[in-house]
C-alpha cells in the first residue's frame, strides 16, 4: 500500500530560499547591466524580458506558500486527484511557452543589435569615465558619451573597452587600442593607461556610432555590432540551461502524467509520488537561471563592476 504523502515545509522553504537568494545574487551582479545597458533596447523589449522570470518568480512563491507556508504535503490534495494529462500538458504548456518567449526576447534583440549596427550613423563625443574595475591584468572602463545627432539634438550613451596595462608579446605598447581617436585629438589610451585606478572621471574625446532610430544604443567606432564582448551572449547561455531544465521538467511531468492515470508499469511507491515531482519541476527553470546569473553575475563583480 503506498505511503501518504508527508509534509516537507522546512524543506520546501529551505529550497525556496535558496532560489531566491541565488536570484538575489544575480541581479546584485548584474545590477549595472539591468540599470545601465537596458536603455539600449526598446523599453517594452525590457520588459517583455522579464516575463519568463516573473512568471517562474510566481510560480515557485506558489509552490513555497502552498507546500512551505501552509504545510500542505508535496504532491497532495487536490493536486494528486488531478487527471495526469491535464497535469501533464499545463505544466508542459508553462515550461516550453516561457522558454520560447525568452528565446524570442533575447534573440530579437541581439538582431536588432545586428540592424542597428548596420544602419548606424557617425558621430564625434566627449566621453568620460564613469566605472573602472579588472581581473588577472585586465583593465574594463566604462564611459559616458554625450554626442550631437544627425539633427542637432545632443545624445547620452554608455559604452566600454578593454585594456591591458601591462605590455604583452600580442599588446607590446602595455594596451589594447581599441578606442580610435579623433582627428586633432590625443588618444584615450595613454591617459586611461596613466591614471590606472583612478581613471574615474578622466574625459577624452571619442569618435562612436549610434543608432539613428534609437541614438542610445551607440558603438566604438570600428567596433563590431555585439561591441567585442562575449558577456552579451551570457543569457543564451542561460537559456540552454532552462532549456535542459525544461526537458528534464516534461519527462519528470510525463511520467507522473502516466502513474495519475493508472498506466505505469512500477507504481511509485516511496512517501514522494510523482505528483510531488510534477508540482515542484515547473519552478526548475527558475532555478537554473538563479544558479547561472549568480554564478556570472560573481565573475561581473570580480571585474570590479
């Protein structure tokens, strides 16, 4: 005879915490990106981004005031009288439909990044440094622009670059001139690589491309459209891990789907029935996405951001 479900509030609760502090360490991390580098895209772009995380966010709140709050044991109830395939198909449904959306979200705006670039106008700006911060010999600035547009009307953006102060074989000069300068101008490089840690404040003046339609999402002159930094692709990365969450989640849901409707082969018979997988899955993809932003988020920090 299988066991009743029991409860496991400490647990539930403990395992929520932890999500929602791995969360909370991501988006410390990544606090300059979410308040500096959105207003690069459309504003309802930057929103419709966070759709997937508001929803997991709901769900695993759900999940911990229902099973860690109010006690009631994982995978009992009304939830364990559900017929398995509505179960099946509304977990499904959740957990693919929030994936596509953040593929779709992310993937837009890295092409419209691509657009952008292409149809991107010159422009001359004075710049000023405005963050520093490095790791392993490597400097990162990063520098306010104010420019004037095709139409006279003066434009802000942010924008960074990378230097290595200390000469290499590949860098023989002790930098990385990636900062074009501007006919009559001196070069940025020299006065970054001189005032080392207290480059805050240093201004330059700085030849850039922006894009005419949205002149906050600007570029280094001569810069590529992704600005020659692989951390812009750090949420595709995140998504394969919800998309692997996501493929574990409906194989654990299909397979309490089956047992609910009376057609497993070896009934589950532990105090933990499939139900209990099938509610607590749809949260993964949160999970992993807390897991993966506080883990780059960390590395972001250690850059001295």
């Amino acid at each position: 005879m299988r066991a009743e479900p029991r409860s496991a509030a400490p647990l539930v609760l403990l395992a929520c915490g932890a999500i929602l502090a791995l969360l909370a360490v991501g988006v410390w991390g990544f606090w300059v990106i979410l308040t500096e580098d959105w207003p690069r895209a459309e504003p309802w772009r930057a929103w419709l981004s966070l759709t997937g995380e508001v929803c997991g966010l709901l769900g695993l709140l759900a999940f911990g005031w229902r099973h860690g709050v109010r006690g009631v044991p994982v995978g009992g109830g009304r939830f364990a009288e559900t017929g398995g395939r509505a179960l099946f198909w509304a977990g499904a449904v959740a957990l693919v439909g929030g994936l596509l959306g953040d593929l779709a979200v992310t993937g837009s705006t890295l092409l419209e990044e691509r657009r952008a670039h292409a149809r991107a106008l010159p422009a001359e700006a004075d710049a000023v440094v405005t963050r520093t911060g490095g790791i392993s010999g490597v400097r990162y600035y990063r520098f306010r622009v104010t420019f004037p547009d095709a139409a006279g009307a003066v434009q802000t953006g942010l924008l960074d670059s990378v230097f290595r102060p200390v000469p290499t074989d590949d860098h023989p000069a002790g930098f990385d001139p990636r900062l074009p300068a501007v006919a009559g101008a001196p070069p940025a490089g020299p006065a970054l690589r001189a005032a080392g840690d207290g480059a805050v404040g240093v201004r330059f003046r700085l030849p850039v491309r922006y894009d005419p339609q949205r002149p906050t999402r600007c570029w280094v002159a001569g810069e590529g459209w992704d600005r020659g930094n692989a951390g812009h692709h750090v949420f595709l990365i995140v998504h394969l891990f919800q998309a692997i969450a996501v493929a574990m989640a409906v194989g654990a849901l299909w397979n309490a789907a089956v047992t609910l409707d009376g057609r497993a082969k070896q009934p589950w018979t532990g105090a933990w029935p499939p139900a209990a997988v099938a509610a607590a899955l749809p949260a993964l993809p949160l999970a992993m996405e807390a897991f993966v932003l506080a883990l780059f988020g960390m590395l972001w920090r250690l850059r001295g951001f």
